[in-house]
C-alpha cells in the first residue's frame, strides 16, 4: 500500500507539472522553483495518508472508512497548501493544483480499491486476517461466529470463545471452534488468548465482566499487544447510523434512524425522474430492437404486466419484457413441485416456459428494463426491495412488512447479493437492512454494483 500510495502521488503531481509548464519550462512561485515544490508535495501527500490513518490495519478490506480518510488526507493537504498560498502571497499556478489533486486523489482511491480486491481474495480463503477469541453467551457467540464467517473479508477469523459458566460438548461442534468455559476472570481469559493465539478478544453480549474487570483485561491486553473489541448486541445497523459520545468516562452509543421523508424524499425522487428519464433514452433504440424480437419468437403481448406490491402496500402494475410464453401463468401451477426457490419465491433454472428470446434477456437482465417506465412514473425507484407479489405480503411475518415502508426498486441489494441464490432469510434480511440504513450514497453505491452483478450474472434466471 505504501508503494501503491507513492507511485500515485508521483504519478499525479509530477503529471501535473509536466501538463502544465513542460519539460523545459523554468517556472517559479514567490522565489521558489515549481520543481522544488513537485518534489516535496509528493513526500507531504503521502506522509499526510499515513498521519491520517488511511492505512491502519482495522480499516482495511470492508467498509466506507478508508477511502473517506483517503480524500479528506488529500483534502486537507491542498486546503492547507491554498492557504499558504494566500497567507504567503504565493501565486500558485491554478492548472497545476487543478491537475494534481483530482488525478492523485482518484488514483489513490481507485489504488485502494485493486488492493481491496486482492485482499478480499487473500482472507476469503484464509489468509491476512486477525484472529480473534470472541467472549460471551452462546446466542451472541454463534450469532457473531456466523456474521464474521460470512464476511471473511472483513478480516476477522474466529479460532476459539469463552462462554460463561459449563459447556455444553455439542455446542462446540456446532460453532467448530474450541470453546472455554467458567466464570471469566481477566486471567482465565488471558490464558484462553495464549492457547488459542488470538490477536485480539471481542467481548459480545452474554457476558457478565464488571467495569473492573474489563478495565483490567483492557491493560492487561494492551501489555500483550492484542486487540480489544467490543461488540454489541446491534445487528445490521450501518456505520453512520452510530455515534459514540464520551460521557463521564463512558462510551454511550446512539443509534439514529435514517427518515425518507422532507427533503431527502425529494432528492430520491428527483434522481429517480432524472436518471430513469435519462435511461429510456439512451435504451430506447434497444427496448425496440428488443420488442420486434420478441414478436418475432412467439406469439403475444410485448410488455408482461403483473400487479405488485408497492410503499405502505398499495398495489401497482410492474412492467417487464414478456420472456415467457403467453400462457406461462395458465402453466404455473403445475410446475410448483419443481420450484428451485426459497419457498416463498417460485423460481426453476430451466423453466420450461421461457422462450428462447427470453432466456438472453433474462441473462443479462434486459427484461427488467421497462421497470424504467414505473420508476420515472413513480410507483418504483431505482433502488429498493425486491418488489412483491400478492401472495407474499400475505404470508410476511410482522417485521418483514418493513419493506414496504419504501418504494419497491429495480436494483437493491438482493439484486447485487445473489438474486435468485439468495434463501428467504437472507433476502428479508438484506431488504430490511436496505430500509433501515437507507441513503443516497448507498443508493449510488449499489446502482455501481449492480452494472457488475449483471455482467457476471450471478444468480440470473
């Protein structure tokens, strides 16, 4: 990463000044060479990157965090530079910082993110990732156990927990981990850390240490060099969603609840109007092209229309590319034994109702797109829930009509997760974490996604 960091910044600054004044120019701000200032700027941006923690250990492979404190290292140091600029009276050229500070900053970022990938790669099959001891009762413990081994690039491995009072024999084949047992003390846990050569212990919930004691395993951590987590008992909460405030020694967590409502509904509208209305245009000439094919394979109506279940429940019609024979309705009952689904879903990998036209566009997703038309019109948005059937919302549990407090969308995070191979569970799951973390940078985010997860076409049938 170092290296990466330093051929960028060389790359973006010496660019720069090559762009603007050339190979032979001699060019000097307020008696200073610009070359003497193409030589140092490198060394303060990437000195700026460390001191800014853009490369601790903790932050890398998942989440937003790296990359904010990728741009606000390089905002600051050019902030910082046009500030002297204007206290010194120097007259900084405008197209040198104009070139440098884009360019470097979106290598530096994009840098990130191919390492980000080789990363992913390496801990997915079990390499570059902290091991930890997790502490707690045995729901937390086989809760957190689960989320971390689904998310290997996080970068967090667990190899063994303690449990507080007796161990039950079975429980450690279910985690697969060897699993300690008693009344925690800062020294039986200490002794479980040296056993299982952990590099750092996350206390979940379930377990009863007293301030004392933690405070004590913190030292006592802190000696070994080996980390201390804390993990509560919040599931699918985003991280901007929490704030920690400091309050007669105590770390207080708030968690607030993101509202779609005021002006945030009206900037997801408005990206909603502009964006799908930008869409049918550029499609256009291809939604043709795709309508006389499908009159040309068989027999019917273009458009398939189908009523779905829109925001707080109301009903709408969802538009999609007919890629099924005109009777395929007629048909479905008696293809339900073979349903390869979830068990809510009806879904058959080589359904015997879709047409050959239709199978290219269901590979690729192209049926989906006269859902543009229900998002421009606003019964949908780009991004949201998978919209439902009827008979779905029918037999929801209470907390999954959740997903109904938002406009169904033509991507979500189902679609970027899996689509088809995702079980019910998971797709209720990503749905309500969709709902309840909602914002416009993670709209974006998944619209980014989901050009990727079309191209593969994972899960498209």
């Amino acid at each position: 990463m170092m290296v990466v960091d330093a051929v960028v910044v060389i790359w973006a600054v010496v660019g720069a000044h090559l762009i603007r004044f050339g190979l032979e120019g001699d060019n000097h701000v307020a008696g200073t060479s610009y070359v003497i200032i193409t030589f140092l700027l490198p060394c303060a941006w990437w000195l700026m990157l460390d001191g800014w923690g853009s490369r601790q250990p903790r932050i890398m492979g998942s989440g937003p965090d790296e990359y904010k404190r990728v741009f606000a290292a390089s905002l600051w140091l050019f902030g910082g530079l046009a500030i002297v600029s204007y206290a010194f009276q120097m007259d900084l050229a405008r197209g040198y910082v104009g070139i440098a500070f884009p360019v470097g900053a979106f290598g530096l970022i994009a840098g990130r993110w191919v390492l980000r990938q080789h990363l992913g790669m390496a801990r997915a099959k079990g390499g570059s990732t902290f091991s930890i001891l997790i502490v707690g009762g045995p729901q937390a413990v086989g809760h957190l156990v689960s989320a971390l081994r689904r998310f290997p690039q996080a970068g967090y491995s667990p190899v063994a927990a303690y449990l507080q009072g007796k161990v039950a024999s079975e429980l450690e084949e279910v985690l697969g981990l060897p699993i300690h047992g008693g009344d925690p003390t800062a020294a039986d846990i200490l002794e479980a850390v040296r056993e299982c050569g952990a590099d750092a212990v996350a206390l979940s919930a379930g377990v009863h240490l007293s301030p004392t004691t933690i405070r004590q395993l913190g030292w006592e951590l802190a000696a070994a060099d080996i980390g201390l987590i804390v993990a509560p008992a919040l599931t699918d909460i985003a991280g901007p969603r929490i704030h920690t405030q400091q309050v007669a020694g105590l770390p207080l967590i708030h968690v607030t609840t993101p509202k779609l409502e005021g002006g945030k509904r009206v900037a997801k509208r408005l990206f909603d109007v502009l964006s799908a209305g930008t869409l049918l245009l550029l499609f256009s000439p291809l939604m043709l092209f795709i309508a006389l094919l499908i009159k040309m394979d068989s027999e019917g109506p273009v458009l398939f229309k189908q009523e779905r279940i829109g925001i707080l429940g109301a009903p709408f019609m969802m538009l999609k590319f007919r890629s099924m024979g005109a009777d395929a309705e007629q048909r479905l009952a008696a293809l339900q034994e073979r349903s390869e689904g979830n068990g809510v879903l009806f879904k058959l990998k080589a359904d015997p109702r879709v047409t050959r036209v239709g199978a290219v566009l269901r590979r690729y997703s192209l049926d989906e797109l006269p859902q543009l038309m229900n998002a421009f019109a606003g019964s949908m948005s780009l991004v949201g829930p998978r919209p439902p059937l009827t008979t779905e919302v029918d037999a929801y549990e209470e907390h999954v009509r959740r997903r109904l407090l938002v406009k169904p969308g033509l991507t979500g995070l189902w679609q970027v997760s899996g689509r088809s191979n995702l079980s019910w569970q998971d797709s209720v799951r990503l749905d309500l974490y969709y709902v309840e973390n909602w914002s416009m940078t993670a709209d974006l985010v998944i619209l980014f996604r989901t050009l990727r997860a079309v191209l593969k076409r994972d899960g498209a049938y």
